[in-house]
C-alpha cells in the first residue's frame, strides 16, 4: 500500500469518481489497517469508502482552483497502471 495518499485537486482533467474512489479506498484501507476484506469488514468498510468519495468529492467541488499541478500522476492515469487493470478485466 502506498504511503501517501494522491493528490487530486488541480488535476487537468478534473478527477474522475473512479479516482476519487480509489483514493477514498486508499485512505480507508490506511486508517483501519484492513487489507482483505472478510465478511465482517465488507459492510463498514464499503460504507467509510462510499461517505470519504463524497466528502471529497463536494470538498473538491468547493475549493478554489489550484495555481500549480499535482507534483506526481495520481496512479489511474499511469499507463502501466491501466495496462495492469486491462489485462486483469
């Protein structure tokens, strides 16, 4: 699991609801120390996932523009990444 959570305001496009879920996820998965899901974590993990994507998502909406870019490529819009998930689906 990565360390930092990715950055999402300022991005050109904007961030999508995939990638504000995967972040969502990242940060949930970093706070509870879950790494698998069993059928007592599923439900209130979804659930934590599911309200962080829409705080974000109105925080994002509500913030100025940013003056400068993210420093890194949020890992959806790598290419080796999505190349990884093309071969998996």
């Amino acid at each position: 699991m990565c360390r930092n959570i990715t950055e999402l305001r300022g991005l050109e496009p904007a961030a999508t609801a995939e990638e504000i879920e995967a972040a969502a996820r990242q940060y949930v998965r970093k706070v509870t120390g879950i790494q698998s899901l069993s059928d007592a974590t599923r439900e209130p993990f979804d659930q934590a996932v599911a309200e962080v994507a829409a705080t974000t998502t109105r925080l994002l909406a509500s913030l100025p523009e940013r003056r400068q870019p993210p420093r890194t490529v949020p890992p959806l819009r790598r290419p080796e990444v999505r190349a990884r998930m093309a071969a998996r689906g």
